[in-house]
C-alpha cells in the first residue's frame, strides 16, 4: 500500500472578539469596508459576535488574513489571529 502524502495548507482565520467599545453600526462598516462582506452578513455576524462573543469573519491565505487583521485592529476592532496548519 502506497503512502498518501498531503498537501499542508497554510490558510488562517479571523476570529471577532465582542468588546464595550465599538459600536454596532461601526463593527458592520467594518466587515463591509475590511472583509468585503455584505450588510445582511455583517449584520449577522455582529448578533453572533454580540450574542455569543466571538466569530469566525474571514479565512484564506495566511498572508491575506494577516492584512485584514492589521486593518480591523487599526479600526479598533478586537480580532485573534488562527494559524491553521494541515
């Protein structure tokens, strides 16, 4: 039997934190301007944020979310960062 290698891949994940700053409005315009998500997405993703206290906002290639989070914290957002390997 052939071994299988795999392809590792180097993609990561923004996770969005809830916090007593930001308001609502701004977190939405946020995720629109950053992350390019729609209104109703972003809107949605500001209830779980603010119901749950946190979600997942974006994936993709580390160097690309490695952008966008520079970009939502510049805007005061609390973002964590996830190196996902495999």
């Amino acid at each position: 039997m052939k071994k299988r290698s795999y392809r590792k891949k180097n993609n990561c994940a923004l996770i969005l934190l809830d916090d007593d700053i930001n308001t609502f409005q701004h977190v939405v315009d946020a995720l629109q301007e950053v992350c390019g998500h729609n209104y109703f997405q972003a809107v949605q993703i500001a209830h779980i944020v603010d119901g749950v206290g946190k979600c997942e906002i974006f994936k993709d290639k580390c160097n690309l979310v490695e952008e966008v989070y520079e970009d939502l914290k510049n805007l005061g957002l609390i973002v964590k960062l996830i190196r996902q390997i495999g």
